[in-house]
C-alpha cells in the first residue's frame, strides 16, 4: 500500500521540486514507516498476552485434573444409583384420557355390530317382520286372489325370504297358474311387494258338453267352462288328448294368421290308415281333411285351391290332394251301404241254402237205414 502511494506520490510530483517539497516528502516517509512499525509491536504483544493466558488456563485445567484423580483413587467406590426416568411432559390425566379415547376407537366396531345384531333380532322377534302387502299387476283372465294363492307365500315366511329368494315364488306361481307366462317380484320398502306378470293368450276353444275351454298359446287347456258362444276369430277344437292339443297349436301357429283366421272348427276323423286325421272345416263352408303330422306342410295349399272351388267342397288332404263334396261323399257312402247290404243278404241266402240241403241229406240217409 505504501508502494502505491509512493507511486501515485510520484506521478503526481511535478518534475521540479523545491528543497522544502524534498524534505517534507521524506519526512513523511520516515512517519509512515514509524507508524507501522509501532502497529507491529502491539500486535505482537497482544499475540503474547493471548498465548500466556490460554497456557495459564491450561495449567489450571490440569491441576485440577490431577487432583480429582488423586481424589478418586483416595475414595472408596460408590455404588451407582439406577438413572432416574424423566418424567413425561404430558400430565398424568391427559395420558389416561388419550387411553380411554383409544380404547374407544378400539371398542367401536364391536359396539356397532352388537348394536346390529340385536337390532336385526329384536325386528326378527317382532310381527313386523313377517307383515307383508302383496299386489298384482297386468293380469286380465287370471284374479289377483288366484295369483296371490299360486304365489305360496306363507303367513310365516319372513320379508327377508321374499326379497333374497323371490326367484322362489315367481316359479312357483308359473308352474301352478296356466295362465300366466312371466312373472316379476318387485319390492318397496318397507314390506310392499309388487307382483308383475304376463298372460298366455287365448289361441282356441275346446268344445265340452258343458261349454267351451280356452286354449292358451302354449297348447294348455284350462279347466274353466264358459258358456258363451266362439266369436269369430277363435277355432273350436274337440280333440281331447294332451299331446295332439299341443302338437295342434304348436302346428296352427306356425301357418299365417290370415289362414288361421279362416279357421272355424277341427275335430278328429281317423281312418284305419290314418289314426292322427283331421277335420278342418272354415267359415267359407269348406273343409279339409288332413293329417296332424302333415297340417303345417299341407294346409297352406288351401289358399290356391278354393279359388278354384265353386260350391262348398272337401278337400282331401290324406293321401295326395283331391277335391270332393259332401253331396258325392254321401251318395258314395249310400251305394257301399247298399252294396254292404246286398253282400249281407247273399251271405244269409247261401247261408240257409246250405241248412236246408243239409237237411235234406240228412232225411234221406234216415229213409235209407229204416227200409234195410
């Protein structure tokens, strides 16, 4: 720094001096370096001040560690006392009641789900229980009380076993009613229950001595007498076997409705060669006969022949197709009685032909053994 000055000193002297400049200069020199050297000794002496009190320290560290160990050795040996715990922080009445807090939360899904159970209990014991509204919807031939009847609910069943198991009773009531087709349990709380179901429809009649029975489009006939007359779009059918109902409605709706429509009655005609044969008679006057087992093949032919067809006619459908009438049919049946009756009385001619020389034989053969 000194340097520096001296430089810029330098720099900024003119060229010429004056004696008195010169000397002023170097008497300024000379205190500068008086100054430092001043500086340099009381910083040495700090220095030492320092280091003889940090060693004054140390020697009386080490006297005193001399003398505890000249204390220690002199002493007997204490027993060490077990450490004191720390106390906690926390009082003693809040950690009991972090305890019972936490043996609450411990303690609360037990409390709940005794809670539950007993609840679910208590509703098990009660009537409510088993108190139940039961209503039907979408019926029309079938009555509400005949429905709920076929449901088979019990007036000791839960509402619980209705709700989880309601599969249970909606198969039930289709396999007991013939009336109905689908069935659904709905349920509303708190013990309503909503029975929606779906109907067979009415496909034909069977005709009885005492009325008509309806024939669902299943091929089941139901036991339910209804003296009324067929209106026009239903057929009246008088087969009475089970199986042959079934295969007949099944085959009836497999035609065009427009065809069944025209329909008005069947019965069964069988013949020795055909046990299955059918007499389909149509409100235009005409009639078909034709076997169950060919009648969804074989019938729809029906609608081109009758255009052909000028006076009511048979149309047999048996072996091949043929058109007849019943005036040439009864006829027919008048000349093969008359025939059957014609054989009859040549078989009772020849009959008392054969009686009579029989007898005849028989007299003489007398006449002969009385004159020898």
């Amino acid at each position: 720094m000194a340097k520096e000055q001296e430089d810029k000193e330098k720099k900024s002297q003119p060229k010429a001096l004056t004696e008195w400049q010169k000397r002023n200069i170097e008497f300024l020199k000379k205190k500068k370096e008086r100054d430092a050297k001043i500086t340099k000794e009381k910083e040495r002496e700090l220095k030492k001040r320092q280091a003889e009190a940090r060693g004054e320290v140390f020697e009386e560290v080490e006297k005193e560690t001399q003398l505890e160990d000249k204390e220690k050795k002199a002493k007997p040996k204490k027993v060490k006392k077990p450490k004191k715990t720390k106390r906690s922080k926390v009082p003693v009445q809040k950690k009991l009641l972090t305890e019972v807090a936490k043996a609450k939360r411990r303690s609360r899904p037990i409390v709940v789900l005794a809670s539950l159970i007993l609840l679910v209990s208590a509703f098990y014991l009660s009537p409510y229980s088993k108190a139940k509204d039961i209503q039907v919807s979408g019926q029309e031939q079938a009555t509400q009380a005949a429905i709920i009847t076929d449901l088979a609910v019990k007036p000791t069943d839960y509402i619980t076993d209705l709700i989880f198991h309601h599969k249970r009773y909606e198969n039930g009531l289709v396999a007991r009613n013939p009336w109905i087709s689908e069935a659904t349990m709905d349920y509303r709380f708190f013990n309503h229950f909503e029975v929606k179901v779906k109907e067979h429809q009415i496909f034909a009649y069977q005709s009885t001595k005492s009325g008509y029975r309806p024939i669902l489009d299943n091929g089941v006939v139901v036991n339910d007498n209804q003296e009324k007359q067929i209106t026009e779009g239903y057929i009246s059918v008088s087969l009475t076997d089970k199986t042959m109902m079934k295969s007949l409605i099944q085959s009836l709706k497999s035609l065009s409705p427009k065809l069944t429509k025209q329909i008005r009655a069947i019965s069964l005609s069988p013949t020795k060669a055909t046990k299955d044969l059918l007499l389909v008679e149509f409100y235009d006057g005409n009639s078909v006969r034709v076997p169950l087992s060919e009648l969804s093949a074989k019938l729809p032919y029906y609608e081109e022949i009758k255009k052909n067809l000028s006076e009511p006619s048979i149309v047999d459908m048996e072996v091949g197709i043929y058109t007849t009438s019943s005036d040439l049919e009864s006829s027919l049946k008048e000349a093969s009685k008359e025939k059957k009756s014609e054989e009859k009385t040549q078989t009772q001619q020849n009959e008392t032909d054969e009686t009579t020389s029989s007898s005849s034989d028989s007299e003489e053969s007398t006449s002969t053994s009385a004159s020898e």
